[in-house]
C-alpha cells in the first residue's frame, strides 16, 4: 500500500511538471499570437517622372531583373526584383508628389538602403554611369567601420549601399519578439511560367 501511494504521488509529481510545460507553452503561443503576421519586406514602391529612364537605372546601375506585372494594373508601371526584394515604378500623374531633384544629398534624408559586399566594385560602377554620390565611412569606438555611399535615382528618390553586415544589430529589448523567415521570406519564383511576353522589353 505504501508503494502504491508513493507511485501516486511520484505521478502527481510529474503531472505537476507537465502542467507547467502546458502553461509556459500557452505563453509562448499567445505571445506569438500578439505579433503581427508579417513576414518580411516586400517591395518598395516608387513614382516617376519616366517609367523607362527609372528602369532603365534600377536594371542597369543597380542589376534589378524586370518581372512580369498583373494584367490588372492599367497605369503605366514596371516591376522589378532581385536581392529578396522587389521596387515597383509607377507613372506619376503629380509631379509635385516627387521629391526636389536639385536639393542635394542628404544621409538624413529618406531612402532606401541595399547591403554590399565589395563596395569598391559598387563606387567603379556608379562612376562608370557617370551617378553623382555621396561617399563616408562611420566608425564605431570598438574599430568597427561601416561604409555608406549615397546617390539620387532618376526621380530623386535617395538610395544608399553600405556594408552594414559589419555592425551586428543588438536588440534594445526582447529578442524573442525578432522574427527572421526561413522558408518563405520572398515571393516564389517561377522559372518556367509566365504570361509569354515582356514589359518595357527593350531595358534588359
């Protein structure tokens, strides 16, 4: 009898613990369940003053690979991917929704920042398309130096290219609450459909 009431309380024990497991996995759910359901950055969108002079730099200084764009969209537009994200152009019908093209550039300004691993290579290709930039260095107390080179698109739009890989990033608060995809981060590529034509053709 006595061994029957320790095997009774050893399961009540273990019961004890599972409980505990089932409530820190409760936890652990509605925490995922209080974040938001994204998954990653997109695209960026842009307005121009010329579609074709916008693809035409995004192609070919910064080697985005045009895609096709739904049939749906009846305004003139282009889109483009390459790097896990997408920039969609779009015809502008304001011109004063665009940005100044002669205000200078700014590091604090707005843009848009891709991440380089041979900036060198990236400075020889903007002046060999004559892209007027803006070029520094930061560095941190540690040694650590980041580069940044700023230029201005066709519109105006500021861009930066930085090897920012050299700063880690710390999490001022929880890092649980970081999410970084694995599977599914950029939209699925399809190699061998399509519609069977091409947009702005004559850009590649």
């Amino acid at each position: 009898m006595q061994k029957q009431e320790e095997r009774s309380s050893s399961n009540w024990r273990g019961g004890g613990e599972h409980d505990q497991e089932i409530q820190v996995q409760k936890a652990s759910d509605e925490e995922t369940r209080s974040h938001p359901p994204l998954m990653a950055l997109n695209h960026v969108s842009r307005l121009c003053r010329d579609v074709q002079k916008s693809l035409d730099f995004y192609t070919k200084v910064l080697g985005m690979v045009l895609i096709e764009r739904p049939e749906a969209f009846k305004f003139d537009g282009a889109w483009l991917y390459n790097y896990g994200v997408g920039i969609h152009l779009v015809q502008a019908t304001d011109e004063d929704r665009l940005p100044d093209k002669d205000r200078g550039l700014d590091p604090m300004d707005n843009h848009i920042s891709f991440q380089c691993e041979d900036m060198e290579a990236m400075e020889r290709r903007l002046k060999e398309f004559n892209v007027e930039y803006l070029k520094r260095t930061i560095e941190e107390e540690n040694g650590t130096k980041i580069d940044q080179m700023f230029f201005d698109d066709p519109d105006g739009f500021m861009i930066e290219i930085c090897n920012c890989e050299n700063l880690k990033l710390v999490p001022a608060g929880s890092l649980a609450k970081i999410r970084i995809p694995f599977d599914r981060h950029t939209p699925p590529l399809d190699l061998n459909g399509g519609r069977g034509h091409r947009q702005h053709e004559h850009a590649d």
